[in-house]
C-alpha cells in the first residue's frame, strides 16, 4: 500500500512543478525572441552595438545571472517544503520549532549581504567607466536639446542644426571616433534611450546631461524618448544614423550649405516667409529665424517628419501643414488653415529644401 500513497502525493506535486517548468521555458523563449531579433525597428539591450551599451548588457547578464539563481534556490525549496511538508490526514504532533539560532541568523544576513556588496560593485564599475570616460580628440560633440515632442541636434563645432535624426560616423574600435551628446531641455524633462547604442539619461531644464556613443555597425538605430513628457510623449521618436565616415563627411558638407535657393518656387517661398512659419522655424539664408520648431533648412534630407511620426513624403507634409493633430494629436504646431493653392505652393517650396 506504501507505493500508491507516495504516488498519489507525487501526483499532488507534478501539476505545479509542470506548471512552473512550462512558465520558464515561456520566459527563456520570450528572452531569445528578444535577443533573436535582428530588426531594427526592435530596439533591444540584448543587442549592443556600442560601448555604453555592451557594459550595460555585460552587467545585465550578471545581475540576471545571480539572480535567476537566488530565483531557483528559492523556488525549489520552497517547492521542496511544499510538497514534503504539506498537511495530512494523519498530521502528527507540530514539527519541532526552531528559536534563536545563531549560525543561521548569521547565514542568512552575510550572505544576502555580500550578494548585495557584489551587484553595488560590479554597478559602480559599470557606471564610472562610462560617465567618467574622457572625450577624446576626434570625437563629435553634439547638443540634444528636448523639445515637446521632438529633439533639436546642433554641432557646435560643425555649425549644422538639425531635428529628429541624429547622424554620427561609425566608431573603429581600433581608431574610435566617438559622439560626446550634451543633454538639455527646452521645456519640461525628457529621456534619451537608443536601447542598442547607450543606457537612458534624462534632459532636465536648467541642467546639463552628458552621455556618449561609439557605434561599431553602420546601421540605422532606433530608439524614443523614454521619460513621459506630455500628450505626443509616445510620438517622440528618435533616429540614430550611423554613417560610414564617407557618408557622414558627405552628410556634413550638405548639411553646412545654405538653403539652395531653387527657381520656379518663388510664390511657395513667399507664402512661406510671410506667414507665422517663420516665427517657429528656421531657414538658413531666409528671414525665417524661429526656433521654436525644428529647423528646415534641410528637411528633404530628414526620412521622418515630425520625430519619426510619419516618412517623409509630399502628402504627409500637406496632410502635417493643414493639420499638425491628424498626424500628431496634441502637438505644439497649431493648423496653418491655408487654402489648396498656397498648400500646394507652399509645400513644393519645402520640397526645394535638400
Ligand atoms: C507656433 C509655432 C509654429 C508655427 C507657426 C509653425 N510651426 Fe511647424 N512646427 C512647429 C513645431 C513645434 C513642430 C514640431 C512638432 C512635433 O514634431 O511635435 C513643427 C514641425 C513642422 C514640420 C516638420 C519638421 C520635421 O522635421 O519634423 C514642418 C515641415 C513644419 N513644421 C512646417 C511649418 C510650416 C510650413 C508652417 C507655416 C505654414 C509652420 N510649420 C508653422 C511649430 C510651428
Ligand atoms: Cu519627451
């Protein structure tokens, strides 16, 4: 008779421990779908791409690591007691109890203890190699200045200003060519995270926030502001350009140039620096000077409009011009109600605007 008590109290255990099988193996497939995927419209931190990154991944594995352990040992001796000590028919007298032990009292504060003093190092490590690295010569110096809801780039020292799509040379391990970013806030605070390239950091009005990148892969590389920061908060993405040196040196002498001033757009052009466009935006080489909105001397050589909320096409600026909420409800461009024609006028200037 022994043989079918025991099986029937194994029967009591194998459903959770199946359950519990099952909601691991969900969780391990779940991580490599992560780290599988290759897409960059996926911004993963299983996928580093630059130094900071490839730190905070090193120390991801670590912690989760260590963890994931104290996870199992817990668990199985919690299922362990669990399934051993359960109540039954035939209960005995209460289990012996237990006061006032020193050698487990000890064990069981030392060894969180140094669990914690291991994880503190292994953190502090992580975060003075990158926040105390030195800039060094060669490196690209760029001011991110948030905006509700897009980002304003301006390299001081290259003199171009430009919005949403940040560029930055491929950074040779062996000759690296790193981007140093100057984080400000124009309003209230946002947070820039490009998930495969650097950790988050915050962009605080009235103060300064340094981060920086070395991006090993050309590539496109996506990512958004990750501190809520009002309505279109969703809709402030981020797009990080790495350029082959020779594209981004290419990229640079176009970005310098002034505005081109193209033939056959001239009423467009004057639609466009008598209306309150130019009290918001910029044109280099026009009277158009605002900078509440992001800078169009270039805008053709944007993909995205509106920090990445949709590509840049002729019928999206229309369709942005007549009416900034249908692609973007709530943000800080108010409905120019033009008529058609000077839509149509208008819109063939900015296309105009390499
Ligand atoms: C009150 C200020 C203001 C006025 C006036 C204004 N804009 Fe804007 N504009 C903005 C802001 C702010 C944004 C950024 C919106 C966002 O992405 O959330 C913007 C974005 C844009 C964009 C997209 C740029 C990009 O790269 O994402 C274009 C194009 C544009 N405006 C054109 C115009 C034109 C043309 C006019 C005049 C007919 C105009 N704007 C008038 C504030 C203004
Ligand atoms: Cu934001």
């Amino acid at each position: 008779m022994k043989g079918t008590k025991y099986e029937k109290e194994w029967g009591r255990v194998v459903g959770p421990v199946t359950g519990v099988l099952i909601l691991l193996v969900e969780v391990l497939l779940a991580a490599s779908l992560c780290s599988a995927a290759s897409n960059p419209a996926i911004p993963s931190i299983f996928e580093p791409e630059s130094t900071p990154a490839d730190s905070i991944y090193g120390l991801s594995l670590l912690v989760l690591a260590i963890t994931g352990l104290i996870f199992v040992i817990v668990f199985g001796l919690l299922a362990y007691a669990v399934a051993k000590f359960h109540r039954r028919s035939d209960d005995g007298p209460e289990p012996p109890q237990v006061y006032g032990s020193n050698q487990i009292e000890l064990a069981w504060t030392v060894i969180p203890v140094l669990i914690v003093l291991v994880l503190f190092m292994a953190t502090a490590r992580v975060i003075h190699a990158i926040q105390d690295a030195r800039m060094p010569d060669g490196a690209i110096a760029v001011n991110v200045i948030g905006h509700q809801f897009w980002w304003e780039f301006r390299y001081p020292t290259l003199g171009i200003v430009t919005a949403n799509e940040l560029h930055v040379p491929v950074s040779d391990p062996s000759h690296p060519t790193p981007t140093f970013l100057k984080l400000l806030s124009a309003d209230t605070d946002h947070s820039f995270w490009v998930p495969r390239l650097a950790g988050k950091t915050d962009l605080i009005p009235n103060r300064v926030n340094n981060m920086w990148i070395d991006p090993h892969e050309v590539g496109v590389y996506v990512g958004q502001c990750a501190q809520y920061c009002g309505m279109q908060h969703a809709k402030m993405l981020l797009r990080v350009y790495v350029d082959s040196r020779e594209q981004f040196d290419q990229w640079v002498q176009e970005e310098t140039k002034p505005a081109q001033s193209s033939d056959g757009v001239g009423e467009g052009r004057r639609i466009f620096e008598t209306t309150a466009c130019i009290n918001c935006h910029t044109v280099s080489g026009t009277v158009a000077d605002g900078r509440f909105g992001p800078d169009l001397t270039h805008l053709m050589s944007r993909d995205t409009i509106a920090s990445g909320a949709a590509p840049n096409t002729p019928e999206n600026l229309k369709m942005w011009i007549q009416d900034p909420d249908g692609i973007k409800p709530g943000s800080l461009m108010p409905a120019m109600k033009l008529n058609d024609h000077d839509l149509d006028a208008l819109t063939a200037y900015l296309e105009t605007l390499r």
